[in-house]
C-alpha cells in the first residue's frame, strides 16, 4: 500500500515481516523461503518461472540442488558450479532472490472497529490496493438507510475486508480442529480472495440498484450483484496484470481461479446445476469449502456473520449473535455423499436467534418505511436520468447508468457519486431528476400513508394492477372529495424471511452430538423450543402518496382502509382514527378477545351506535 489512507480505514496500517509473525507453517502468507526448500520444490518453481531449461532441471535433480545450497554458495559453491553454468546460476539466483523478498512481504494489519487488529495475507493487500477494490469506498452498505440512521455511514469497503477476515477465520479453524480434511494453503488462501472479492459487483446504494433500479430499467434482465462480482473480479485481476502474483503465491491459476469464482457467484458452468457435482474448482471431497463465503444450502456464513455484527454496530442496533462461540463449534460432517459444515447440537436456540437478528434488522433498518421511500426515490431520479447520463467503458464506448455492469470498466466508474452529479447537475434534460433529489435533501418525501399484511396465505405480486385497484377503491361510504389516481400512489410489496423464504432455515442445518462428532444429524424445531416462530416468512405492504397536499393525504388514507377491506388485508395501525367510518364494515376487524377487554381494533359502544343510525 502506498499510504495509510489506501491501508484501511483508520491509523496507518503495522507492518511486520512473515518469519517474525508467528504463523504456522503451513499458512498461505507466501510462496514459503527458497532455503527451505527440497530439490522436487525448487525444480517445480523453476520450470513454473521459466528461468531452467529442462537439461539444468535434470541435472539438478540428478545431483540433489535444493534451495539452501544455492543460496549459500559460499559452502556449496564447489557442488553448484558442477551442475550449471555461470550464467544459468545467475538467472537462478536472480529468481530465488526475488522470491525471498516476497517472503518478506509485510502483513498488512488493519484496525477495524469490529474484529480488532487484523491481519492481511500480501497478496489480499495487492487486490485491495486495486482501482475495482476500491471503488467498493464509495458505494454505501445499507444505501438509502443511511439517510434515516446518521451512523449507517459505512461502505462495501470495509464489510468486504471483514468477511475475508472471518473466512481465513472460519477455514483455519475446521484445519486445526481436523487436520484429516487435508486443507491446504492454496484453499485457505482461494477462500479468502473470495470473502474479500464476494461484492465487487453491487451497484450504487447497495441493493436498491439490483432489488429496485435495474428490474425497473431492464425488466427483461435476470442480474444480481454476484454476476457482475465475478466479472468483476475477472477485470481487476486482468487489468492489474495480478496473474503472475498469484502463481509465486503457488495458485494455479485457472482452477483456484474457478474455485474463487465459484464461491462467489455458484457453478460456472449454469447447465451443471443438476449434476451430481457440478464445480471445477474443488473436488467434492471438499464440498465444505463452498459453504464458508456465502452458503446457498443453509444461510450460515461468514458474509452474515460480518454483517450482522458491523450494521447493528453502525446502527445503534443490538447484536444478540456471537460469530466467535459458533467458531468453536463447528466441525466437518459427511452426510450422504457430501462433507458440510455442522453445528454442535446445544448451539440449535442460538442459531435461531442468529436468523431472527436477520428478519429483525430487515424490520427495523433494512426495511425501514423511510428509508425504503428515500430508495423509491433515488431509483426514480436514476431511471428518469438513465437515457442522458453517459459513462465510458472500454474501447470509448459509451453507457447508461442501467447498461454500465456489461463492461466492466465502466462500471468501476458507476458508484453512489452519480448521486451528486444529477443533484448538482446543469444540465436541463437532468432537471426532472434533479427535482426529485432536492425533495430528498429537504425531507420532502412521499407520505406514508400506512401499511398492512395480507390475512390469508397467499403471495401479493406488485404490479400496476395493484395501483389501478387502489384507485380504484374510492369508499361508498362517506367518500372524500379528492379523487385519486394510480400514479398518485407508490405501492411497495417487501417480503421478510428469514433467509429462506417460507422455509425454515434450520431445517437445512446439519448438527452433530457430544456423543458422535463424526455424525451429522437433524433437529427439528420442535426439539429446540415450543416458543420458536410457526412461520418464517411474511409480506408487508406499504402504501405512500406523492402528494404533500393534507386533503389528499387524509383522502388518501381512507382509499387504503377501503383497498384493504376489499382485498382482505389486514386492519393498518391507525385504521380507527384515520376512517373510523370505514373499519367497522370489516367483520374480521372488529371481533372482541372477551366482554371484559377491548382490542385496539374494536372501536367503543358509543362510535358503534353512532356508526349503526
């Protein structure tokens, strides 16, 4: 790195040389010191440089080279001049030499106001010291959240460094507890660029560019944010020329490259998803491997781990889930034919809390009603400048905001800055986008008319029908004198899970007991606590005017009580007081828990009588 701002995100990062770190061995934090390698190694570097012909490799391996005596000539001279000439020992030595100092590379240490003082291995510190890896500086983790939570001012940036930390962490540990699983260098270092690397790919304001602008600007496209990581991650290792690092740091490139690529975005290869193993990178003997960075079996990785941990903390949020205890409890299991990740058996209640600080930070923070309109907003600001905003790619050709991601050099430039240029624009084709921004600056937000669920088991898909139903649910009864129309109204359709959607996560889960670690097992729900959620997954819809206007509001707020009257939805909160005329129509409503107590939703003997002349 070539200054503290480019280390991290605090001081200036330590600096300390390989050998005086106190690693193990084993650990990939460089190619290793050429002295202590044997013949068959030092041959093996050789030939992969490209600095011995064939007949100096055989000679050395005839008369046993190793590292140390070439690189102590002064006692092994006389061997080392028998087998090679003047001129080849100098090109050996040119290479040993610069191989040495890479050993030597400092580990980067960052301070990082979640996980400490943390180390970097050399060649993470190369692919975080990239124009691709820094751009994740300016692109917010939780997006429009930030304008309703003054803490949640964190970036990518920082999130992706501490998920390539905790995945070092995760696959070291399964490697000291089980040395059988025969984890090498080369895996532990592939999961950590793919923890580092998993979110190259998001967009500006995080989610809401693929969950709200792109399926608005490119209906058609089927694209997340993990597709364009991968090329992403393709670009910055290409363009930076890191393919000969990553060789001295002993990858072999295009399998370890699979394997990185593979964890981030899934099988390379999409018509061997239904294969019985349908990844290059590692063999199935170490299908464990693939659940560490982001775990599509089950939800349980390290990519939560960090966030949960870093947003409640820059939210002012408690986090009741403890990523360091689950590290002493997680083995590797064979179950059918594959090894997974298992979870010690009395750690069941504990993961289940983990999957409700999820659905609760989606409830209170990720899902907010403000910052989800703050999102609608920008996204419309976005689309309406989609067509004049224009961002050079490669080769001079130029890009909308919602086409940047097919080229990657464009896309590098696209980050939450396209914020302020529309907002401090000149430029008059910009003006109807701009005008929506300067609302978001001076709080002049769509009002929040309310929300509901619905009260049957069924899925409610957004669409203009949706609007067209609400204006069209002007009351019977007392109507007001504003009458609406669709596009006076924004709908918002959330869906909150617990990662799985109506699934139970847990269910997924594999464990193992005190009595067996060697045997994976399941644990029902049932097992675990009688007071654990009969459902996982729910839908919220929010209803928001565009108007500022008080007697649109108010006229507003009675089309939902009668829209979801209509469409057997439940009652929102402040139904009584907003439409006391309307809510007593719903039968479902209006029911009494007993004679002596009242719910919130029944209004009293007096408004019924009064609502019944």
């Amino acid at each position: 790195m070539g200054s503290p701002a480019a280390a991290g995100w605090g001081a200036a990062p330590s600096k300390r040389a390989r050998r005086g770190s106190g690693s193990a061995p084993d650990e990939p934090r460089g190619p290793g010191d050429p002295r202590l390698w044997d013949t068959e190694r030092l041959c093996q570097h050789l030939q992969r440089s490209g600095v011995a012909e064939p007949g100096l490799l055989r000679r050395f391996r005839e008369s046993g080279i190793t590292g140390s005596m070439l690189l102590d000539l002064p006692a092994c001279a006389l061997e080392v001049t028998r087998v090679c000439l003047p001129a080849e020992r100098l090109k050996v030595l040119a290479c040993l030499n610069k191989l040495r100092q890479q050993d030597m590379d400092v580990m980067k240490v960052f301070n990082d106001p979640i996980h400490g003082h943390i180390e970097m291995h050399p060649l993470l510190v190369r692919i975080i010291d990239t124009p691709q890896f820094q751009r994740l500086r300016y692109i917010k983790q939780l997006g429009g959240t930030y304008f309703v939570f003054p803490g949640a001012s964190h970036n990518r940036f920082e999130h992706s460094i501490g998920v390539g930390y905790l995945a070092g962490c995760l696959v070291r540990a399964l490697k000291e507890r089980q040395p059988e699983l025969d984890i090498t260098p080369r895996d532990i270092l592939c999961v950590e660029i793919a923890g580092l690397c998993h979110d190259l790919g998001h967009g500006p304001f995080s989610h809401m560019f693929d969950g709200r602008f792109i399926p608005l600007a490119r209906p058609d496209l089927k694209w997340k944010h993990e597709m364009a990581s991968v090329k992403m991650f393709e670009h910055l290792i290409a363009s930076n020329k890191l393919e000969e690092v990553m060789k001295s740091y002993g990858l072999v490139l295009e399998e370890d490259l699979n394997f990185i690529k593979e964890q981030i975005g899934g099988p390379i290869d999409e018509s061997a998803a239904g294969k019985l193993w349908p990844y290059r990178g590692r063999q199935k003997e170490k299908s464990f491997l693939y659940e560490i960075v982001a775990n599509k079996t089950n939800g349980i990785d390290v990519d939560k781990w960090d966030y949960f941990a870093r947003d409640c903390h820059h939210l002012g949020i408690q986090n009741n889930f403890d990523y360091k205890r689950l590290l002493k409890f997680v083995q590797v299991c064979e179950a059918g034919s594959q090894k997974h990740i298992c979870a010690r058996d009395k750690e069941a209640a504990n993961l289940y809390d983990m999957f409700h600080t999820r659905y609760w930070l989606h409830r209170r923070a990720y899902q907010h009603k403000t910052g989800n309109i703050i999102e609608i907003m920008i996204t419309e600001a976005l689309q309406k400048a989609d067509q004049y905003f224009k961002i050079e790619g490669s080769g001079g050709k130029l890009y909308q905001i919602s086409t940047a991601m097919e080229d990657m050099e464009a896309y590098t430039k696209l980050t939450d800055n396209i914020y302020l240029e529309i907002l401090h624009s000149s430029r008059p084709e910009l003006e109807e986008a701009r005008g929506i921004l300067r609302k978001v600056e001076r709080r002049q937000l769509y009002r929040f008319l309310g929300e509901t669920r619905p009260e049957t088991a069924r899925t409610v898909i957004k669409s203009n029908s949706l609007l067209e139903s609400f204006a069209n649910s002007r009351p019977e009864k007392n109507p007001p004198d504003v009458v609406l129309k669709a596009e006076d109204v924004i709908i918002d359709v959330i869906n909150m899970d617990y990662g799985m959607k109506e699934q139970n996560p847990i269910d997924n889960v594999l464990f193992y007991c005190k009595a067996d670690p060697s045997k994976a097992v399941n644990i029902t729900k049932e097992q675990v606590s009688k007071l654990l959620p009969m459902t996982f997954a729910e839908q919220v819809i929010r209803v928001y005017c565009k108007s500022q206007d008080p007697d649109t509001v108010s006229a507003a707020k009675q089309y939902l009580i009668q829209w979801c009257i209509t469409n057997d939805f439940t009652k929102p909160q402040d139904g009584d007081v907003v439409a006391p005329h309307l809510t007593p129509m719903k039968e479902s409503w209006n029911n009494r828990r007993n004679d002596g107590h009242r719910t919130a939703s029944t209004p009293s003997c007096k408004q019924r009588l009064t609502f019944e002349k």
